[in-house]
C-alpha cells in the first residue's frame, strides 16, 4: 500500500508538476480524455450483466443485482427502451462506438502533445545554452553537455511517453475499479487486496533499475567527453599509435552503458513475464472465496470479473511503463538539474543599446580570473583607441588571451570596471557590442558548407551581399584561391576545412570577419600555426588593414607586431610594459631577449 501511495502521491506528483512546467493546462484535457475513454468502456462492459441474466428467457432481469449500476436500466426505461436483447445490445455498441472515437481524439492529442513537450523543451535548451557566460563554459563539462543536448533529450522524451502511459492506464485502472466496487463491493475489495500485495513484491526491482538508469546516465556524459576528445585529437592519436590506449578507454565506457543497458532489460523482462501469472492466480484466489466460503452469486462476480482483468490489465502496463520511466527517469533528473544550472550561470547583460565603436576601450584596474582563489588578472589598466593596432606579447599563462577576451566582451571583471566609449560593458546589450567584433583564432572555425556560405554566414545571395562577399574575399587575398576551385564560391570546403591549407583557412576566417562590417579585429596567435611564407602574406593584409579597424593581435611569434602602435608586455596576469616595437627593445630587457631568441 505504501509503494502505491508512493508512486501516486509523491512521484507521480513530482514528475507531473515537471512535465506541467513546459505544456500547462494541455495536459488536463489529455487527462480528461482517458477519463471519457475509461467510463465509456466501462459502461459497455456494464451491459453484459444484463444480458447474462437474459440467458434465461423465464427469468426477469433484476436490477438490483446490478448494485449501484441499476442507473443504467433506470436510463433506459426513462429513454422510453424496452428491456430487450436488441436493446441493450444496442446501447453496448453505442458506448464502444463513442469509446474509440475517444480513443482516437486521446491517442492523437497525446501525440501531438509530445511533440510539443520535445519542441518547447529542445527550444529553451538553446535559448538557455545561448545565454550562459563565457566563464561557465570554459570551465563545464563539454561531454556532459553534448549528451545532454542530444541523447539526453531523447530519453527524456522515452520519459514523457512511458509516464503519461503509465498516468493513462491509472486512470484506466481507477474508473474499473469504481465500476467494480459499484457491482461488488466485498469482491473488489479482496482482488484490490491482492493487488496490493503482488505490487510490493515489485518494490526491489523498482529500486534497482532506478540505479541502473542513474549510471547508465552518468557513464554516458563520461562517453560523450572521450568521443569529444578523441575527436578534437584524432591526428595526434594516430601519428602517435596511441589510438588502441584511447581506443581502450572508449571500449571499457561503451562495456559499462551497455551492462547498464542489460540489468535494466532484465529487470524489465523479469517484471513483465512474472506480473500476469501472479494476478491471475490472486483474481482466481478471490472468486474461490467469494464463490465458496461468502456465498456470492457467479453472474455480477463474471461482470466485475471483466471490470477487473480490464483494470489488471491496465494495472501491469501501469507497472511495464513505470518501469520503463524509472529506467530513463536518471535523465529526467539530469535534465532538470542541467536546466537549472544553465539559469544559474546566465550571462548578466545591460539594456543600453551600442551601435558603433566611437572612441576607447578602458580597463579600470580590472581583476579576472575563472576561479575565486586563482585570478588571471591582476589590476589591469589600459586604454585602447579607435582605430589603434595593439598587440600583446609575453610568456605561456601570462594573461594575453584572458586579456582579449575581457576586451571582447566575453568575460567581465570580477574587480574594476569595463569601459566602452564610456559605458561600462554591464550596461550595455552585450550582442549588440560583440556584432561589432571579429575574431581568428589560431584554429579558424570552418563549417562543412560552401565557401560563400562559410563566409557570409548563410546569408541570403542577393546583389548586394554578392558585391560584400567580392569586397571581403579581395581583401583577406583569396579571389585567385576561389578562382582555381572546381565550383568557385559554391565549393564545400569540408569538416573542418580538410580540403584547404592552414593559411586558405585563416583567409576564409578573416573575409568572415571583414564581410561583417567590424569595427574590432581580433586576432589570437591567428598565424602561429602556419609556415613562414604564409604567415607574411596574411601578415601584410592584416597590415593593409591598419587604421581601417580597432586591431587586437595575441602574438608569440613577434614578427608579426612590429608594424603595431603599441605592444603590451604581460607577465603573471600584469602589465609591464606598454610601448612601441623599437620602445620596448630599448625599456624592456625581458622584450629585448625574446626578441633576440626569436633571431629577428
């Protein structure tokens, strides 16, 4: 009795005011609907008592022994029928007849009303991943959220479909039951008894495919980071031999989803296959009692009988579905504690509106780091103007790329204050300051689309984006690249950009930018990975864009900044100096000596 209680006050409940959450007051038509299903087919199970005691012609039908279902003769008469076979076969068709009608507006509402659940829940995902900070996400689990994001969903949507199942089929279970209890009280009573008793023997089961479920969600974040990373470094592992170590790792976590995957199969198989014998033998273990030792008549005890095994039937898919929903129930859990921790971490953002980049950026002794007791920063000033070039040099770890990325928005001070011609970046609508950036990083992002589409970011091929897209790919020098590729601007470039050079890639990322119409070009340590000769020619477009943009370059190779205004020094988080090339080699003993181990 307890587990029943369990499951229909507290659990149930739970997982309804969940799954309420994302369709509202939807999900009580769906519940009215199985209402109507179950009291109509109760009702045309009801007319079989009547025509049992029709078998003998000399017999009247006696309504009392229809107990608290007399209405249903009452309502004949009053609708002017006599009480024949034709009758009440009659009524017992009508009732059915409205049953499946019903049935279909149910089973279809529900359809829909999943698919509703899916869209809404996959939408606020992606407006809640869109909003979180740079912070959080530079320091989250990446293979927690990919397989929240993707597998995730789709066990919580196996979830919202076994529960309202199972929700349905209590339903179903209870209207037979009333019925019954309306015809027999003393007979339901003993079969509600044993029902009882063989749901406890349930309980074990139930607690254990619980655990399984929680595991088998577990190792699956742990399986989406080592398919990330194994991914993210599939060339080192290979040119390594260190595939089959890595390999290995794969192989155990995919052993222990899968011997997850097994106990819970099992536990089910064992659910399903025991249930109906053990009810069976409790429903014929009451009629003995009620047939031979409480002297109860055969007839109504037959039609409660249909009222019953049509609610033990419900009963065991009840109890196949709960199951079902216990073992996905880990993501459900999952799901609702990634949700929250999504709201938590929200980038907070301003409502002042920013068009343009007028004047300067200031950093008012600014402190950051991406945890309290390790800061990356340490009270940092500096002002950058208009139009001005900056680079930032120093050692690994010393701050450059935190530095940038405070510049751009990214990340916010967790001390001082960030000044945008004169706002402070809190106040200000962060997209709206960040549409104004562009960005190139050392590993360029390159989509698996078309050279136009990489480059105007699907935008619409209209006469003017077409004369933008010319605009940019002869600035970032790629036009003759275009020329020579079998379908020009139409060419798909591949996963990753695999079928273009280090330098064709950094090119299509800074006609990227430039097709934006930027005011801020960032570029962090954009060429260290390329060779020599390629570095120099993307080097002297960059430089052809002098004075056009606001241009931040992180830099250890220092070739690259020597035709910049001014180079920041950074060491441990702090700016040393600040100063032009030649300034620095003169001020700077720690500049000079890069320099000199760089042979430039």
């Amino acid at each position: 009795m307890s587990k029943i209680r369990a499951i229909l006050t507290q659990k149930l409940l739970v997982h309804f005011a969940y799954f309420y959450r994302y369709i509202g007051r939807r999900v009580i038509f769906s519940v009215v609907l199985s209402l109507l299903v179950g009291i109509l087919d109760s009702l045309g199970l009801s007319m079989f008592l009547p025509l049992l005691q029709m078998i003998d012609p000399e017999s009247p039908v006696n309504p009392e022994k229809l107990g608290k279902l007399r209405f249903l003769i009452d309502g004949m008469n009053e609708l002017g029928f006599s009480l024949t076979i034709g009758s009440v076969l009659m009524f017992l068709c009508v009732f059915f007849v409205f049953k499946g009608f019903a049935q279909y507006f149910r089973n279809t509402y529900q359809v829909v009303l999943q698919q509703y659940f899916i869209k809404k829940m996959r939408f606020q995902l992606i407006r809640l991943f869109d909003s979180i900070s740079y912070k959080y996400f530079a320091i989250a689990d990446a293979g927690r959220i990919q397989n929240t994001l993707s597998g995730e969903v789709d066990r919580v949507s196996r979830a919202y479909q076994t529960y309202f199942t199972a929700l349905q089929n209590i339903i179903m279970v209870m209207v037979y039951v009333v019925f019954a209890f309306f015809l027999d009280f003393k007979f339901a009573l003993l079969v509600c008894a044993g029902g009882i008793v063989t749901n406890l023997i349930f309980t074990r089961l139930y607690k254990k495919t619980k655990g399984a479920s929680r595991e088998l969600t577990h190792e699956s974040h742990v399986f989406q980071n080592l398919i990330i990373q194994r991914v993210a470094n599939f060339k080192y592992l290979k040119a390594t031999g260190s595939r089959k170590v890595y390999s290995k790792k794969l192989s155990d976590s995919v052993s222990t989803i899968e011997e997850n995957n097994r106990r819970i199969g099992i536990l089910g198989a064992i659910l399903s296959a025991s249930r109906e014998p053990l009810l069976i033998f409790v429903v014929s273990a009451v009629i003995i009692v009620q047939t031979q030792w409480m002297g109860g008549a055969l007839g109504p005890i037959l039609v409660a009988l249909m009222f019953f095994y049509r609610a033990l039937t419900y009963l065991m898919v009840v109890q196949t579905q709960w199951n079902l929903f216990i073992a996905v129930s880990g993501s459900l859990s999952n799901m609702t504690e990634f949700t929250n921790e999504l709201k938590r971490n929200r980038e907070e953002d301003g409502s002042g509106a920013f068009n343009r980049f007028e004047k300067q950026i200031e950093l008012q002794d600014v402190t950051f780091g991406y945890s309290e007791d390790t800061p990356v920063l340490r009270s940092v000033n500096l002002v950058v103007d208009r139009n001005e070039t900056i680079a930032f040099v120093g050692e690994s770890g010393s701050g450059k790329t935190t530095l940038v990325n405070l510049l751009a928005g990214l990340v916010t001070p967790d001390k001082g204050r960030l000044m945008i011609d004169g706002f402070d970046i809190l106040s200000l609508k962060r997209d709206d300051y960040q549409s104004r950036i562009g960005y190139i990083t050392q590993d360029p992002a390159i989509f698996n689309d078309t050279v136009f589409n990489n480059i105007t970011f699907w935008a619409e091929p209209t006469e003017e984006n077409e004369r933008r897209f010319r605009d940019a790919v002869k600035k970032a020098s790629l036009f003759e690249v275009i020329e020579a590729m079998e379908s020009k601007e139409q060419t798909v470039l591949g996963t990753n950009g695999v079928n273009l050079s280090g330098g064709q890639k950094q090119r299509i990322s800074i006609a990227r930018e430039l097709y934006k119409d930027i005011d801020i070009l960032i570029l962090d340590e954009a060429t260290s990975a390329l060779d020599s000769e390629t570095e120099r020619a993307i080097q002297e477009n960059i430089d052809n864009l002098k004075g056009t943009y606001t241009i931040l370059i992180v830099a250890h190779r220092l070739s690259t900044v020597r035709n910049a205004d001014r180079i920041v020094l950074m060491e441990k988080g702090s700016i040393q100096h600040t100063d032009t090339f030649t300034g620095l080699m003169e001020s700077s003993p720690n500049f000079a000596r890069m320099v000199k181990l760089q042979e430039l």
